[in-house]
C-alpha cells in the first residue's frame, strides 16, 4: 500500500535546507504568487498603455515573460517537498511541520478575512451608497480568481518565507 | 524563581548528540521525527513538544532538567568545575 510517510520523493533532506536552496524557493514562491495576479489584472490597464507602438510591444514582452515566469515558477514550487507537506493532513508530519503548517495557515486566513473584506467593501458596499460606480464585465471573477490563488499561495509564501538555512555543517 | 526568558527553552541536544557520536539523521529517526526538527531544536528556533522532550531526554538517559531548561545552561565545564569545588 502507498505509505506517504516513507515515500522518499516527498521527504525533506539536508540539501532543501539550503541557503541557495531556500533563496530559489522563495524567488519561484514570490513568483508563483504574484505574476498570476499581474498577469489578470493588465486588462484593467488605461488602453493608450497598451497596443500603442513600441509600448505595446514592451508591454506584451513583459506580459509573456511574467507568464513563462509564472509556468515555470508554478512546476519549480509544486515539485518541492516543503510545499507538498503543507497540503499533507498532520498524521504524515512531524510537530515541527504541523507547527510550520498551522503557522503558514493562520497567516494565510488573517490576510485572507482582510482582503475579503476590502473586496466585498469595495465591490459590493460603497458601490451602493456611491452612485455612478461601475465595474468592468468579470471584474469581479477576476477578484475572486486572485483571491482563490492567494488563498493557495499565501501559505507557501509563509512558509518559505521563515524558513531559516539549516546548514549540514552544524550537524 | 521560575522564568521563561523570551518564552524559549533551552536545550543540551547538540552536546548530548555529539557526545555519542549521532548524526541528526540518527537522532531524529531514533525519537521519530524528521532531521530539521532537530536540527531547529538545537539552534533554539524551536521549542520541542512535552512529549518529544520525554522521548530525548529518555534516548539519551537523562533527567528532562539536564537536557531542556527554561534558563540558559552554565557551560560544562563551569558546572563540573563547580562540582569539583563542592566535592572538595
């Protein structure tokens, strides 16, 4: 039978502890979570910033290079152990990772209830009381697509984030 | 009196570990837990659980007080230099 807990390809080793090691996963996790809601949000542009000669040529330049940024960053950050551990249920950690993986959750909720908040506010409240106010066709899907990416990223970046080198020589 | 500096417990598990010769891997398998946990444990970056605390003090034969303390430990040989004099 599939046993998680000895599965080597998810295990942590000495070499995921790394300084350069924890330096690439916290550039591809960063990556990872804000190129999607770059990507999404560059229709709300001003149209004369886009399409518009050379700017637009730089404009789609970058836009593809946050997008290959964005696929290559994404596989790098779902292939690495730390990150897979954080979906895993607490049966199949250690009290080091469960304490890691509730920190990372409870960061993720926090911001989370935040940005609900400000978006409900935004898109649903003051709307009413403003008059005059309208939102572009699937703005508001876009909204809840960015958080739904946060809701999966905001832990990685947590965790990622505090991780501090573990380095071999110390052993 | 008892205190709890910074909310941090201190531990001897680098010293207990290197007097045996252990490496993290050998440790954390022994108590059943992964190597970094031991490796953030003996940094001081981590506070072990009551129950992992029970199971190294238990690996290593020692009271819990002579491996995890809520006070920084004196160095070894301040202690045994102590003793010493108190023997005498």
């Amino acid at each position: 039978m599939f046993n998680v807990k000895s599965w080597d390809g998810l295990k942590i080793k000495e070499g995921h502890l790394s300084q350069k090691s924890i330096r690439r996963m916290k550039f591809a996790t960063a990556m990872a979570a804000f190129s999607f809601p770059l990507i999404i949000f560059q229709s709300y542009l001003p149209d004369e910033l886009i399409y518009n000669g050379v700017s637009g040529a730089v404009f789609m330049g970058v836009l593809i290079f946050l997008a290959i940024c964005f696929l290559v960053s994404l596989t790098f950050v779902f292939a690495n152990p730390f990150i897979m551990r954080l979906s895993f249920p607490g049966k199949y950690l250690d009290e080091w990772e469960i304490q890691k993986s509730q920190d990372a959750k409870s960061f993720a909720l926090c911001w989370m209830s935040v940005l609900m908040l400000i978006a409900v506010f935004t898109l649903f409240i003051i709307p009413d009381f403003i008059g005059g106010i309208t939102v572009k066709t699937g703005f508001i899907e876009d909204i809840f697509w960015t958080l739904f990416w946060l809701i999966i990223t905001l832990p990685m970046l947590h965790f990622i984030w505090n991780l501090t080198p573990l380095n071999s020589d110390e052993a | 009196m008892f205190y709890i500096y910074n909310n941090m417990m201190y531990n001897r598990i680098k010293l207990l570990r290197t007097e045996r010769g252990l490496s993290r891997k050998e440790l954390a398998d022994a108590v059943e837990v992964n190597f970094q946990t031991i490796g953030y444990l003996e940094r001081g970056d981590y506070n072990a659980s009551l129950e992992l605390a029970f199971k190294l003090a238990e690996y290593f034969g020692v009271p819990i007080d002579v491996a995890f303390s809520p006070r920084p430990f004196k160095l070894l040989s301040q202690e045994l230099a102590a003793k010493r004099a108190a023997d005498q």
